[in-house]
C-alpha cells in the first residue's frame, strides 16, 4: 500500500522490451539497482513498471543490450500535474476551498440540546441566547465550564449539565429532576387569618383543624359571612376573656349552593359557506422585512391562511429567512335557522361546558334542573343547578387590642 | 559435504550467507520468492531459469510473472509446475 503510494508520488511508467536478450538487460537493470516490478512475459516481448528517475538511467543499458524500448503508459502524479498545468485557478479554488473550510470550522453551527424532558429545547436555546451563547458564535469563545453553571444556577431543577464542543457542534447534555416534581410549597400560613363563605348555601359538613367554628351543619350562610374564625379566646378562671391567641384558621367547610344557569340565543344566524375559490400567494421574511408575491383575491369575503416555513441550517440553526404560502379562500354569508334539534343540541352544549367548567373546579353536581325551550325565534336554557362545594376563602383576622391586665395586678 | 560445509554445519552459521545457497519461499502454487541468486538466465511464460552461486534453478508453470525483480529478492507468480536444480 505504501509502496503503491511512493510509486504513484514519484510516478512511473509502464514499457515494453523487445530485442536480443531481454534477460540480459534486466540482469544489467538489477547490477545497477534499478527496480522492476509487474515483470510480463507475452512470447515476443515483455512488459515492466520502472519508476521514471529509473527509465533516465537506462539509456548506456539500452545501447549495450541493443535493447528496444516503449514507453506504453504513464502513471503518477507528475504526469498528472503536466497535464493539468495550465489549470492554475483549479489550484487556486482547491486553496480556497481548503481555507473556507478551516475557518468555517471555527465558528459553531449546530447546538444539540439532550436530555430535556420538562424544559424546552427553545426555552434553553432563549436563554443561551440572552447569555450570548448563540449560532456562529467562535468556537474560541465559548467556555463550557461557564455555560455548564450558568445552566445550573438559572434552571433549578436541571440537577446535573454538561457542555462539550465537538467539531462545530455544542452539545449540552442534561438531566433534570424526574424524582420530585417541585410539589407547590405549602406555605405554613403564620399570619392570623378567617374563613369566611364565597358563597351562599346550606352547610353540609365542617372539619375545623385550627380556629373556632362559628357555624353548625344546616345553618345557611351568605357570602362574606364569618365560618372559622382565626381568634381563639383565652378564659381566665372566673371565665372572662383575658386574652387573645391568633392562629391560621384551616377547616373545610361544604356547603349545598345554587347556580342558577341562563343561556339564550336567537334561531337565525350567519353561516359561512365556501365557494371554492381559492388564491394562493407566497412571500418569504428576510429579517423584519416582508417580500410577498400576493395577487389580490378580489374577493368581497374571504378566510386567510397563511403557512411559514422557517429556513434552518442544523437541527436548531434558524436563519432569518422563513418563506411563507398564502391560501385566500372566498366565502358567502347566508343567513339561516337552527331547527328544533339543532337548537336543543346546541344549548345543551353549551349547558355541557357550563357544568363541566364547575367540575373543574371542583364543584360536585347534584341536580340539574335546567329546562330548554325551543320558541319560533329564540332558544332559551334556564334553570338551576344544585351543586356541593368548599365554600371557604381566607381573610386576615382582625387583631384586638390586647385587654389590660389591671385585674391581675389588682389581686396582688 | 567439504570442510566449508562441516564448519558451517558445526558452527550453525546460516548457510545461504557461508555457501551462497539460494533460498526459494514458495506459498501455496502460485507465489515464490526467491532470493540469493546471481542472474537471471531465461525467462518466458512456461520457464524461469536462475543463476544462484552454487547451481542453476529452473521453475516450469503456467504464466509465470515476475511480480518484482530486484537486487536482493525477486517475486514469482503464475501456476508452478515444478521447482528443479541442475
């Protein structure tokens, strides 16, 4: 392989050898260490690979042997340098190819971010940005130690980083916290608080764990009115109040509340139909800039659609150049009638979204009487929804002045 | 055996340098290497012929080629027939 290599580098040539006595010139070849090789013997002459300083020295040989020789082919690189040596600006592009090359190598072009299941690539990517860690940004200037703390310290929760360059690529590797999902940190309330009702209804249950209930199962109660209350009074031995302890009231109150629910809507209203006609348009963002090959739709009513296509370079490398497709399609309005079915199917939709809203919330439904009512231009819901629900919300207690402890130093 | 080759014998001197003997390698049918020889004598597609110091070789085959031909060493390949000293 190497031998192949050196001979193709210094270049040789293939001849062939007729004349008296071939041995005797390739025994004169040999006493004069001139390599031979690939030796052919076809019946009248033969055929040798002989390297081109070698074939200069040959000639006092040729004479002495009265050997004839032709050159049939040659191979290697000078000779392939001869032909092409008036091709100067070939030379001259593979420098200039070799040199892009090189100093595009320096900058990085692709940013892979791995391991990120709860963070975006994009919100990483934002932040590496506003941190100068960008796109065709110089490999020189990037500092994997600095981007792997700076990673830590502003996503908490990203336990462990590692940033590494690998030929024009940076590569961050991460792994974020699976176990403990960061639970909503329950603030130990400290601050004296009361629960009072957000809305009306008939108490069903009450579990007090801290503060003194002022209400009892079936009591009614407005809203704003006074539950659990955060002020705990201290009796003193003849049973008068002296003193005050403040404590976070926590208790869940249930209470059975009405909504009462109202949907109307008129039977005749506007559809749009399309026609089917249809214009397209395209234009590409480069930068702020907009250049659109719109054609006016000419059309009174019509939709937009619009769909970008943004340029990337690697897997996150956008450039700022997005190209964009148009779809303009012409409508009709029509004004038509629900029907019957229509209608009820249409209010009880809604009526649908009303009361699944309230489950989200957390609210238990237990009757439902709302009553739909289909007229000759209006369909109307109406009705009341019985429903079972916490009812508590906190305010601040109201702190009292501390009682004067004169009684105390009275009885001294 | 002449006293050279006893002394070399005795001394377990390596004989193609003491006495010149020639020293064929041949790998399967159709690859030798010879080395230690003088000259080459003949050679066409059926027969090589070979100046060694001490006789002459003949190696008879089928499209006989030599792959190199130097100095110190030389490389036939083709078909071999037979390998003969005379």
């Amino acid at each position: 392989m190497l031998t192949s290599f050196f001979r193709y580098l210094y270049g040789y040539v293939r001849v062939r050898l007729t004349g008296y006595s071939p041995e005797r010139f390739l025994n004169l070849c040999k006493a004069h260490h001139i390599e031979i090789w690939d030796l052919q013997n076809n019946g009248s002459y033969y055929e040798m690979n002989l390297s081109i300083r070698d074939f200069r020295r040959l000639k006092p040989l040729r004479r002495k042997t009265k050997a004839h020789l032709l050159v049939i082919k040659r191979y290697g690189l000078p000779f392939f340098l001869h032909r092409y040596r008036h091709r100067k600006m070939f030379v001259v592009g593979i420098f200039l190819c070799i040199a892009f090359l090189y100093t595009m190598s320096l900058y990085i072009w692709n940013i892979h971010i791995e391991g990120n299941y709860s963070r975006t690539t994009n919100v990483i990517l934002d932040y590496l940005e506003s941190e100068n860690i960008v796109h065709g940004m110089k490999k020189s200037e990037v500092d994997c130690k600095e981007i792997q703390s700076m990673i830590r310290i502003r996503f908490p929760d990203i336990i462990w980083v590692s940033a590494e360059i690998r030929g024009t690529r940076l590569l961050i590797r991460i792994r974020e916290n699976m176990d403990s999902i960061p639970a909503k940190e329950e603030t130990i309330q400290e601050e004296p608080r009361d629960i009072v009702a957000s809305r009306e209804g008939i108490v069903t249950s009450v579990l007090v764990r801290s503060g003194v209930s002022q209400i009892q199962v079936g009591d009614e109660v407005e809203p704003g009115q006074l539950l659990i209350l955060g002020r705990i009074d201290i009796l003193n031995d003849s049973g008068e109040v002296s003193g005050y302890q403040y404590t976070a009231a926590d208790a869940d109150v249930y209470a059975r509340t009405t909504y009462t629910y109202y949907d109307e809507f008129v039977l005749s209203h506007e559809v749009r139909h399309p026609t089917g006609k249809k214009r397209y348009g395209i234009y590409a963002k480069v930068g702020g800039k907009t250049i659109s090959l719109k054609l006016q739709p000419g059309f009174e009513r019509f939709s937009v659609l619009n769909t970008e296509y943004p340029v990337k370079l690697t897997e996150n490398f956008y450039l700022p150049l997005t190209f964009g497709s148009t779809i303009y399609e012409e409508y009709e309005i029509y004004t038509e009638s629900y029907s019957k079915v229509e209608a009820e199917a249409l209010a009880e939709a809604n009526l649908n979204e009303f009361v699944e809203n309230l489950a989200q919330k957390g609210v238990q439904i237990i009757e439902n009487n709302v009553k739909i009512e289909v007229g000759t231009n209006i369909c109307r819901a109406v009705g009341t929804i019985t429903a079972l629900e916490e009812i508590g919300s906190y305010t601040p207690t109201e702190v009292l002045e501390p009682i004067p402890e004169a009684s105390d130093t009275d009885e001294k | 055996m002449n006293w050279k080759e006893e002394m070399t014998d005795a001394l377990n001197l390596p004989k193609d340098l003491m006495l010149g003997a020639v020293i064929i390698t041949i790998t399967g049918k159709h690859e030798a290497y010879v080395e230690n020889y003088m000259s080459l004598i003949e050679y066409t597609e059926e027969l090589i012929r070979i100046q060694t110091k001490t006789c002459k070789l003949e190696i008879h085959g089928q499209h006989l080629d030599i792959s190199y031909y130097t100095n110190d060493e030389m490389k036939i390949t083709g078909e071999i027939q037979e390998v003969k000293y005379c």
